[in-house]
C-alpha cells in the first residue's frame, strides 16, 4: 500500500498485471477506494472487528462472540514495535 499511495502509476501497473484490469476507470476507482483511504499505520479499528464478529456471529451463533471484547481478537503489539522503531516515519520520507 505505501508504493500505491505514492505513484498511482505503478499501482496500475500491478493491477493490470496481476488482476488483469485494463479499464482505466476501473484503476482510478480502485486507487480511490484503496490506496488514498488506506491509514498511514495500519492499525484495526474496533469498528471494523465488531463488524467482522457480527459477520462471523450471523453464521456461527453458538460461539458466542458479540459477547466478548474486539481486543480478544487482535493483537497489535508487532504493529506497535514496528511503530516504536520508526518504520512508519521512514515509509513517509
């Protein structure tokens, strides 16, 4: 996602070739929806792991899972460290 953020180019140039798109409309949507609104850390929001249980919830009830916390299903203490170290401020220069 970083090289897609800055050289949208190149960003179609991968999805021609491993997705096959050749419609430049369809690259232009795909840049907008993905690689401008991908955050700069890409931490999960709870919003979005209380959707995926809801999702899982509506197949599985018998797990039980809008019971529980969304940080019972992540960890991001890897992200955290990366974080620590600066990679994310090296991905910006």
């Amino acid at each position: 996602m970083w090289m897609a953020k800055r050289d949208k180019a190149a960003f179609g140039q991968v999805l021609k070739k491993y997705l096959k798109i050749e419609d430049p409309r369809l690259v232009d949507i795909m840049y907008r929806n993905n690689a401008l609104d991908y955050p700069e850390k890409p931490y999960p929001s709870d919003e979005a792991i209380r959707q995926a249980v809801e999702d899982v919830d509506v197949a599985n009830p018998e797990l039980k899972l809008k019971e529980r916390r969304s940080s019972e299903f992540t960890d991001v203490a890897m992200l955290r460290q990366i974080e620590k170290e600066g990679f994310f401020r090296n991905l910006a220069q």
